[in-house]
C-alpha cells in the first residue's frame, strides 16, 4: 500500500466517524429535549433552524478560513470545540444551556466537513475525483445510516447522556487520528491530463456550470426536507407510539436507501449532466416528505422513506460531484456546498415552526408549509433550467 492510498484510508476512517458522532448527537438531540424539558414539535423546529442558521453562516467561512490556515489545524479545531461542547452539554441541566451547547458544536463541525470534502479530492487528477466522491458519499451515509439506527437503541440501554458522551470520545480519537495523518509524507501531485473528469456525459463548461448551479439550488430544498423530518421525529414516533429505540428503527430506512443510491450512482455515470434526473428526484422528494409526516399508517411512511432516500441521494451526490469535479479551491467550494445545506437546515424547521405558532389549529400547518416551499424550490429549478437552455440557444443562434 502506498502513500497515498494510507493517506486516503485514514480520511476515509475519520469521515466515517465524523458522520456517527455527529448524527447521533445532533438527530438524537430532539428526543432528549422533548423527553428531558417537553420540548414541542415547534420548540423544536425552532431549535433546528437556529443551528442551521449557524451551519450556513459558519460553513462558507470555515471553509475559507481551513484554506487558509491549513487543512489539519481545522480539523483539529473543529474536533476539539465539538468535543469540549458535549462535555459541558452532558453536565448541564438547563435547556438553554443544552442549546447553546449544540450551538458551539455546530461551530465546530463547520470546520470538519468542508476539509473532509476537499481531503478526497485533494492533488487528484480530474479523472479520479468521480471515485472518490462516490467513496466518500458511500462512508458517511453509511455510518450515517447505522449512528440513526442504534441511536435509539443506545437510548434505552445507556441513558441519553450516551448521545453526549459517545460522540465526545468519537472527537478525541479523529484529533488523535487527524495528527497521525498530518505526520504523514504528503502525496505527489498527479499529473493532470484534463481540465474536466473523464465522462462522456460531460458538456462545456457552461452547461457544466449551470448543472453545478441547480445541483446548489436543489440541496438546500433537500435539506430543508430532511432537518424538518429529523426534528418533528419525536412527535412521528409519538403519534404511532414507538419508543426511541423503534423510532430509530423504523425512520432511519430512507438513510439506507439513500447509500443504496450512493453505491448506484458511484457505479453508473448515466446521470451526470441529465436535468430529467434531478427534477424527478426533486419531485419525489416533495411527495414523499409529505407522505411521511401526513399520511396515518407506518407501511405507508416505510413505503414514502424508500423513494425519499432515493431522492435524497441524487440531490446530494449531484452537488457535491458538480462542486468538487472542478474546482481549484476545494475547501472553499466544500464549504459553499456545506453553507448551502446549512440554509436549508435553517429555512425548512423556521417555516414550519413558524406555520405552527400561528396556525396553530391546523396539526398539520408546519407540513403543508415546508411543502409548499419546497414546490418553489421545484419551480426555481426549473427556471434555472429554462434560461440557461435559452443562453445556450442565444450562443448557438
């Protein structure tokens, strides 16, 4: 095993623990509010669209800032704030104190996923950066996946300081790890024989550009569907009266499906730069959103979560694959990419709590909210679509 292929394992390895600890800190989060301080569907709503809104300011930043100052002392730095966070979180017993808490660990975590993107693909021929993408897509879904679906288990079994603790020890190790990787000789810079990845899929590069812009545009509407799901779980497993152990169980399948889409979409080019992909998956993410928070039977929302997952995962691999296949400054674009979600973190449990505080005599106001918004996302899209295809037209005529 060369060099470089130690070097990749060992960012592959932190990734995938970066992806555990923070899901299962941050999804599991909204239970220990709701079961500790009887924390509303709207409390927390509010309480995720306040962490988003500091993901999406803090992200773009940190991802300058890691370009800047170097790529490990961000990790390290990001590491050890969300580490110190949890320890104090685990030993306060306020609300408001949990919440700021989770406010400094997500600083933190603004100056772990930017890197981590632009780590893969660092000093990789364009040709390559395709793989590596998908591997990376394919990790933390993964660990992803499996932190949402023991999380619960882990709940019932250890108490809920398990969800501060566990991922504390989670963060020293990826400090721990982080420095044995920077200890590490770098790599040789691969010779690079394109400006574009090797893909009979791929346009000019004002095609490319515009697929680059809608992929940015989508992501956001992705996560505004996702973070609002997350933080009304609680009430979803109330309403179908699963414990946090069950309720990890049966609303972590759209995560599975998701890296089932990852794994599809690593292995099959055919969707590079093919609108009709998008659309449909931004489609079958507004009505399968709705069907999971609206529609009264769990066979139903088992059923929705399989075409959400699929959703999802094309949305994301999209904009992470149009961000990273081109780009000089890899952090930076990492973390335009991770501000994006951010936004949409903020925006989706903001509208929905919102709907809820004055419609409140309507329990499924937030829903109907955060659908219509998403529908918006859908036309805009669409937009975007119409006029570069009208520039392109201009161009050629």
């Amino acid at each position: 095993m060369n060099i470089r292929q130690k070097r990749q394992r060992l960012c592959f390895t932190i990734e995938g623990l970066n992806s555990f600890a923070t899901v299962l800190y941050f999804n599991y989060l909204y239970f220990f509010l709701q079961a500790k301080f009887g924390f509303s569907d709207k409390a927390n709503l509010a309480v995720a669209a306040l962490l988003g809104l500091c993901y999406a300011v803090s992200s773009w930043q940190a991802g300058r800032l890691a370009q800047r100052w170097g790529y490990f002392t961000a990790l390290k730095l990001g590491f050890g704030i969300m580490a110190g966070a949890l320890l104090i979180g685990a030993q306060l017993g306020s609300a408001t104190g949990e919440i700021i808490a989770a406010v400094v660990a997500t600083l933190g975590m603004c100056f772990t996923w930017p890197v981590l993107e632009a780590l893969i693909s660092e000093n990789e021929t364009p040709d390559r950066v395709p793989s590596a993408v998908g591997i990376y897509n394919i990790i933390w879904a993964a660990t992803n996946a499996v932190a949402f679906f023991i999380g619960g288990m882990l709940i019932e079994k250890l108490g809920y300081h398990s969800i501060f603790y566990i991922p504390m020890g989670i963060f020293i190790a990826q400090f721990a790890l982080t420095r044995w990787l920077e200890k590490m000789p770098p790599p040789a810079v691969m010779e690079n024989h394109s400006a574009w990845p090797r893909d009979a899929n791929h346009p000019g590069p004002a095609r490319a550009k515009m697929f680059q812009q809608l992929a940015w545009l989508a992501n956001p509407f992705a996560y505004i569907a996702i973070n609002t799901l997350i933080a009304v779980l609680p009430g979803v497993a109330a309403k179908f009266q699963l414990t946090p152990m069950f309720a990890g169980f049966a609303c972590s399948l759209w995560g599975f499906v998701r890296l089932a889409a990852f794994v599809a979409l690593w292995r099959w080019p055919g969707w590079h730069y093919r609108f009709r992909w998008l659309v449909t998956a931004f489609s079958a993410l507004v009505l399968s959103f709705a069907a999971i928070l609206i529609v009264p039977s769990l066979v139903a929302v088992l059923v929705a979560q399989l075409f959400f997952g699929a959703a999802i995962g094309l949305i994301y691999y999209s904009s992470l694959f149009y961000s990273m296949a081109a780009s000089d400054t890899k952090s930076e674009h990492g973390g335009i990419h991770e501000a994006a979600i951010g936004a949409g973190n903020c925006l989706g449990p903001a509208v929905g709590a919102a709907s809820l505080q004055f419609l409140p005599q309507f329990a499924s106001s937030g829903v109907i909210a955060v659908s219509v918004l998403l529908l918006c996302g859908l036309g805009g899209m669409a937009a975007v679509w119409k006029r570069g295809i009208k520039n392109e037209i201009a161009k050629t005529g």
